[in-house]
C-alpha cells in the first residue's frame, strides 16, 4: 500500500512539474516592448527608467569624473548617437553595458559573456564587482546586466547572489532589477523576500512593462498560495533539484534539498495512510 501511494504521488509530483516549468518558459523570453510612459513622473511612482536624455547626460558625467581618455569618449559618443528607437529600460541598460565595455576590460569580459547562453568555461569572476569603492553606476548597472543574464539562464541563486543588494535607485531599469530578483526569488521558493520584491515592483515603479507587472502578479498570488510541505510544495523542490543536476551540480547542497524531499514525502504518505485507515 505504502509503496503504491509513494508511486501516485511521485506521479503527481512530475506531472505538476512540468505543468509549473512550461508555464514559466517564457517568463523572461520576452525582452520587447512596454507600457506608455504617463505615469513615470506621478508621486505615486517611486522608481522608473531613465530617459534617453538622462542616460547620455549619466554617460558623459561618469566619463568626465572616470579621466576618460578623449579618443575612448569619442567612441562612446558615437555609440549614443543619435535618437534610440523606444529607448525603453532594456535599451538603454544594453547600451550602458556597452559603454562600460569600451571604457573597461573587466566589464567586457562580463557583457561580452551576457550577450550568448551559458558555458561555465566562459563565467568570468564577478568578486569585483562587490566592491563598495566603484563607482555606483558602473557596478550597480554590471550587476544588473549580468543578475539578469544569470537568471535568464536559469542560474536563480547566482542571480540573487549578485542582485540581492543593488538599489532600485541606482539603475538605468528597476523594473527590471526587481522583475528578475522576483523570478530568482520564485523559483527557489524564497517566499519573504520574493514577495518583498514583487511589492516594490508593482508599487513602487511607474514605467513597468505590462509583462513584468502581469507575471509578478502570477508570482505574487503562487508564493502567497504556496504551503510548505504540500505536494505542490515538494515538486518546485524537485525541479529545483533537477535544475540544478542539470548543470552538473550534486554537491551538498543537492543533497540536502533531496533529503528534504524525501521526509516531506514519508510525512504526505503517513498522513494519506492515515486516511486510509492503514
């Protein structure tokens, strides 16, 4: 009995786990478009994206204040040239990125690494980018360049590892700071924080895409509905372990997730048998 009860959940437990992982597919697939920008300068509006006028002015402040050389400032101003079609958050965080990799080499290695998928041999060391004597808008914006690249490419705890404490003030997109610091958070389950997140995303920012703030209000209502324990509980952890197996991960911390699992299953069982009347 026990172990014909252990199948049909575990049958279960897959089965709601692909059903969660294709309804996520394209969480972040979509980089386009947005929202009209109305309401960006409403006191309700806490946090927003720059203006193209804004980020070039940034730009040429930080060039100035860095001793830029003249031949790389002329590189950088051709580079913002000109009107940017929809110069939305997501431009003009690329664009900055781009600027950074002219100016510095370190700062190549982490957008040159960004802009195709995952290869582990490839990950450049992010340690440098912890440290609080940069300059805030070349290390607040790289995190946020390569947290979001990180979670793209379904790498959630070092995503968070490299988001966790970047200000929404600091950065040319907060929507996108906190849509991507909520999905990390999401699918590790971190309910406390997730939730925080997802609040100042759709509280606090006033130029959101309407794909961020629909998706966050999905997450929103998931991690609330979420029980610890429950067999919807146990297959996000089972995807996360199979995530993480995914890309060649299976060392203590896999472990300890699967045993985890396992307890919570032996607890599912005693109770179904329970109600059994075994």
């Amino acid at each position: 009995m026990k172990k014909l009860l252990a199948a049909k959940l575990l049958a279960s437990v897959a089965i709601l786990g692909l059903m969660f992982s294709y309804a996520l597919t394209d969480e972040v697939a979509d980089t386009e478009g947005g929202v009209p920008r109305g309401n960006v300068f409403g006191h309700e509006a806490k946090y927003r994206a720059a203006t193209l006028a804004e980020a070039k002015s940034t730009v040429n402040r930080w060039l100035e204040k860095a001793g830029v050389a003249e031949d790389l400032r002329k590189k950088v101003a051709d580079l913002w040239k000109g009107d940017m079609a929809d110069p939305n958050g997501t431009r003009l965080l690329q664009r900055l990125g781009e600027t950074f990799a002219l100016v510095d080499t370190k700062a190549k290695q982490i957008v040159d690494v960004t802009t195709k998928s995952h290869d582990r041999k490839d990950l450049p060391s992010l340690a440098w980018l912890a440290d609080e004597k940069l300059d805030t808008l070349l290390r607040d914006n790289l995190r946020l360049l390569v947290g979001r690249w990180l979670c793209q490419e379904k790498l959630y705890d070092e995503s968070i590892a490299v988001l966790k404490d970047v200000k929404p003030e600091n950065v040319i997109d907060p929507a996108s700071l906190l849509f991507y610091r909520s999905v990390a958070y999401h699918r590790l389950l971190v309910k406390k924080e997730g939730l925080e997140s997802i609040h100042t995303l759709l509280d606090d920012v006033g130029d959101s895409p309407r794909r961020y703030t629909e998706l966050a209000s999905l997450m929103e209502q998931d991690l609330k509905a979420l029980k610890d324990g429950s067999l919807d509980d146990i297959s996000r952890r089972m995807e996360d372990v199979e995530r993480r197996l995914g890309l060649s991960r299976a060392g203590k911390v896999v472990r300890k997730k699967e045993d985890e699992i396992v307890k919570m299953l032996d607890v599912l069982i005693a109770d179904l048998e329970k109600q059994c009347g075994t």
